[in-house]
C-alpha cells in the first residue's frame, strides 16, 4: 500500500503539469492573448499616446511581452521549490531551493497566495458544510428507499430526487435569492454576502445585550449560508440517494445475504452490518467525483450570492485572463481534486479487505 501511495503522488507531478499547460495555452489561444482584456481596459481609460505607454508598461512589468513558453517557464521556476532564483533585474540566477512563488496578479496588483488565503476559507466553508449533509441525506433517503421499494415512500423519494437533481443550480439561486430572499415575498434571508453589519463586533454565541436578543456572529453566518448550501448540496444528495438505492438492492439479492438469512439473522443486522458496508462501496467510488463537482458548482453559487471564495475569484480571473491568478486557481483545484482521487483509493481498501494495491 505505501509503494502504491508513493507512485500515486509522484504521478500527481505530471498531472498538475499537463492541467496547467493546457489552461495556459487555452488562455494564450485565445483573442487578445494573455492579460488581453485587462490591457485594453487599463489603456483605454487613458487613451491617446499614452495608450501604447500604458500597454507596454504592463507588459513589460509581468513579463507578457515575452513569448508563452518563456512565460510558463518563469511561472514554472517561482512555484518549484527547486529552480533559479530570480535577481532584482529579472534575469536568473543559480540553482537553490526556495519558497513558492505563485506570483502576483495583474489585475488586483497583490500576491496570489494572500488571494487564495481570503477565499480559500470561504469554498472550505461552503464546501464542509454541504459534503456531510450529500452523504447523510444521499444514505438515508436511499436506505429508507430501498426498504420501501415500490411503496409510497420509495417512489416519493425517487420522484422528488430526480425532479431535484434536474434542476440547474443557476435557476434555484436566483429563485431562492427572487423569494425567501425578496422583500416584496418571504424575506427570510439575506440576499448574499457571508455576515451582517456590525456583526463582527457581536459576541460570537447569541446573548442579551441591553435587554435586547442579539444572534451573535455563529448565528448570523450560518443564517448566511444557508441559501448558498442548499443551492450547493441538492443536486449531490439527490444523485447519492439513487445511487445508495440501487447499490442496496443489488446487494440485497446476493448470495451471501440468503445465507445469512437462511441462519436467522435480524434484516436490521443483515441491512446495516453486511449490506450496507458493501453498498458503501459504490459511494466512495465516487467520491473523488463529488468534491470537485462540489468545488465547481461553488462557483456558481459564489457568483450568484456573491460570497467572496475562490468561485467568484475564479470568474474575475478567467474574465481578464489574469495569468498568475488563473494558474494559481487551476493549481490549487487541481490539487485538491487529485489528493481526493487518492484519498477514495484509500477509503475504497480500508473498506472492503479484499482490495489490495501491491
């Protein structure tokens, strides 16, 4: 097992390599190049000669006018901890090992890493709030699914999860946003954003202040992220939920369950100790699927609420084709999307012994 986790995450290497490559050639494809909309932006709120001047000195400043393969290497050599230190006039120097460096993005003019520290939290947020609630929702609503099968209740649940994961994010969002969220309707909940005003200054547990009830800052963030979690984690739930169903089923007409029938054992020990462990199978198969799709759809619904994480920083970047920031995204995502495809390898042998990866 630890040889196999070794080659795992030597491998991750090469990957993070050709996923990095081929966003920064789709970038580089496209019209206008790299940093292309933000150059005509910042050159036409001058205009005139000074246009030119403008566009050459941000070029010049990141490196743009240099060709793309020499721009990928120097983005390469600043994130390696094993490359050339660069010297104050930009060219390089020796070989040593340093720090990396995800650089510094053109469009807010401050260092990736402390971007990815502000929003990181926020999609981590998001993201550890929905995850349990797909898989205690998914396993329930497809255990009880399973038990009723063709009752009331099974085709209830089975109705209700396709109608739910048939609906776009997009369009629950702003439908949640146009009604529990609107003034003129239910108003129940902000319309975006993660806390009140003044509520940092709160106490963090809910408290009388003056003989007044004040929520507290737990309170109000939870009472912020609601809208966006049910936005994030429906379509998830609904698509574990038939899965847990028919893993079951299949499980339940297997030979070893009519064995252990056949001695007498309860159907609650026989569901929840032999079947339910082998049904857990199908789900962890998937699970390297579910985080990312979970860190994709979170930015969507960072856009439409207008959560700060690393969704909506994505858009802006991708918006303006801001390289470094780009970059630092597709590494930091497609990290966290590897390390969960070895995490599910893992998780898949601890759970059924028969699974061996030497």
């Amino acid at each position: 097992m630890l040889t196999y986790l070794i080659r795992r995450i030597l491998l991750l290497i090469p990957t993070l390599l050709g996923i990095t490559i081929l966003v920064f050639g789709v970038m580089a494809a496209a019209p206008g190049g790299i940093g292309g909309p933000l150059l005509n932006e910042r050159g036409g709120q001058i205009g005139g000669a000074n246009q030119q001047r403008i566009r050459e000195y941000y070029e010049k400043r990141y490196g743009l006018n240099k060709p793309y393969a020499i721009q990928y290497l120097r983005w390469l050599n600043n994130i390696s901890p094993v490359g050339f230190r660069v010297n104050e006039d930009g060219s390089l120097g020796r070989i040593a090992v340093k720090w990396p460096d995800l650089g510094e993005s053109i469009t807010q003019r401050r260092p990736v890493s402390d971007l990815l520290k502000d929003a990181l939290p926020v999609t981590l947020i998001l993201n550890l709030v929905s995850i349990p609630l797909v898989y205690v929702i998914g396993i329930v609503s497809g255990i009880i699914a399973a038990r009723n099968r063709g009752n009331a209740a099974d085709v209830g649940i089975g109705t209700s999860q396709l109608a739910l994961w048939s609906i776009p994010t997009i369009w629950s969002g702003v439908l949640l946003i146009g009604f529990l969220a609107n003034r003129e309707y239910v108003n129940w909940f902000p319309t975006g954003g993660l806390t009140s005003v003044g509520s940092l200054d709160a106490s963090f547990l809910p408290s009388h202040v003056d003989g007044r009830w004040q929520a507290g800052f737990l309170v109000d963030r939870v009472w912020h992220l609601i809208l966006p979690v049910v936005c994030l984690s429906y379509g998830g739930f609904a698509f574990l939920s038939k899965l847990m169903r028919g893993s079951i089923l299949d499980n339940l007409g297997a030979d070893y369950v009519r064995t252990a029938r056949a001695k007498g054992l309860n159907e609650n020990v026989i569901l929840y100790r032999h079947v339910f462990r082998n049904s857990l199978l199908s789900l962890i198969t998937v699970a390297a699927a579910i985080l990312p799709s979970l860190l994709g759809g979170s930015i969507v619904v960072e856009t439409i609420f207008g959560l700060p994480g690393m969704g909506k920083l994505s858009v802006d970047a991708v918006s303006l084709r801001d390289r470094e920031l780009v970059l630092g995204l597709t590494f930091v995502g497609g990290l966290i999307g590897l390390t969960s495809m070895v995490l599910r390898d893992v998780l898949y042998a601890m759970a059924d012994p028969r699974v061996t990866y030497d």
